[in-house]
C-alpha cells in the first residue's frame, strides 16, 4: 500500500512542521494581567516555549505512532475514536503534564492510556478514569508504581471484573503474609512500603485492610491490596509492553 493511503504515514507526514502550543497564549496573558510578576512568568513562558517541551511533544507523538503500528485493530478506526470529543480532553490532560515536565518514562505510560481509549469503546466514566489514570501516572513516583506492580504481581488473581472480591480471600493461604515478606525484596524499607501503599489509596488503585485476621501474626504489619482500578491501570501498562514483574523471594 503506497503512503498516501497509508494513515501511519499520513500521521508522520503531518508531524514534520512544529506542534501547535496552547500554552503559550495563556502565559502571554498572565503577562498582560500579572505585570507586577511578570519576569517570572516569563521564566515559566519560556520553558514552555522551550525546545525541550517540543522535544516532549514529539516524544508522546512518536511513542502514539510505535503504538498504532503495533496494534491490531484498524488504524481508520483508532483514527476514528480520537475524534471523539472526550478522547481531545483526555488528550489535552495529557499534553497539559507534558507541559509541566513528564519524562520520557511517564511520557510512554500516559501513552498506554492514551492507546487504551482509542482502541476500545468507553464509557463515560470510563474516560474520566482514563484521564484520573493519566494524573496518578504524573504525580505518582517510579517507587510508587513499583509497589502497584508488586501488587498486581500477588493479587492480580484476586481482582477481577464482575467478581466480588472478599476479604478472607487476601489472606487465604499466607497470601497476604507472603506478599508482605515478598516486600522486602523491594529495597524499600517496610515504613516507606507502607506509606507508598497509602500513596495508591489516595489514588484509588490500593485499598488497605484490617490487619486484624487470623492469618496475620505480626501486629505491626499493615494488610494493603490492590483495588480493581489498580489492575485495569497494570493491565494498560502491561498491553503497551511495560515489564510489570518485580523482584520476588525465593523459596528456601
């Protein structure tokens, strides 16, 4: 197929000239409002303004068309989805972060997101996940999402769609224990564990437990687990190619 039927190539067409930046009309006016602090919001300005944002930006629509290209559905149709007028806002959300200076690592991640939307019909509250996903990606740490992986790595099998996920069943067998001790192997202390666990409640993919069941024979344990938003985040970072195993103990 010749490249002006081919819509990947359209797309890497189209990304020859310099993105457009919405950024820098809101900035200019703060200048004309703010007079007062208005050489530093110059200094904001230019880092938006700046080379290394549109290196950022060219980043996110280089890593969007490695995605595509390796997806199976219809390009057209992906194409189609994003015209959706809540797929621009998860987008905006998006390129609002880059702004605000993502790495190249969360960059990748918000992308994952990004290809999940399109890929798939959603709802509307499955877009306001998505964008909720993309800011917990910003402000969570690479430790914090190391956590969540160690999560999902023993509890993906307890959490499932249309499944009632009882307590009992985070403790049967040692689980919660094992997951526990599993944890050291992290180079985290367990107070800094602890703490990141909290650090994903707070955004709704962790859920802490009592620790009081049977099972648990240290009082100073804390009993967290991961919530369903938790997996669906894992499994959209899983899908775009992310290592999500980590580090677990031996058995002796």
């Amino acid at each position: 197929m010749g490249n002006i039927d081919n819509p990947i190539a359209q797309i890497k067409k189209g990304a020859e000239g310099p993105p457009k930046d919405p950024g820098v009309e809101i900035a200019t006016r703060l200048v004309v409002w703010i007079p007062e602090i208005g050489k530093y919001i110059k200094k904001a300005l230019d880092a938006i303004a700046g080379h290394d944002k549109d290196e950022r930006l060219n980043f996110l629509l280089t890593a969007i068309i490695e995605q595509l290209e390796a997806h199976e559905d219809s390009i057209d149709e992906i194409l189609g989805r994003m015209d959706e007028p809540e797929f621009t806002r998860l987008m905006s959300v998006t390129i609002e972060r880059i702004f605000f200076g993502a790495s190249e690592r969360k960059v990748k991640r918000f992308v994952a997101v990004l290809i999940d939307a399109a890929t798939n019909n959603k709802t509307d509250q499955q877009y306001e996940d998505a964008v909720s996903f993309i800011r917990a990606l910003d402000e969570l740490s690479e430790d914090d999402i190391k956590v969540l992986k160690h999560l999902y790595c023993h509890q993906s099998h307890l959490v499932g769609e249309k499944h009632n996920m009882g307590y009992n069943e985070f403790f049967y067998n040692k689980s919660m224990e094992n997951m526990l001790m599993d944890a050291r192997n992290l180079s985290l202390q367990m107070d800094e564990f602890y703490s990141r666990c909290g650090r994903l409640t707070g955004y709704g993919l962790a859920l802490e437990l009592n620790n009081r069941s049977a099972a648990m024979g240290n009082p100073d344990d804390f009993c967290f687990r991961m919530t369903l938003l938790g997996k669906r985040l894992m499994e959209m970072l899983r899908r775009a190619g992310e290592c999500v195993q980590v580090t677990k103990r031996q058995p002796k």
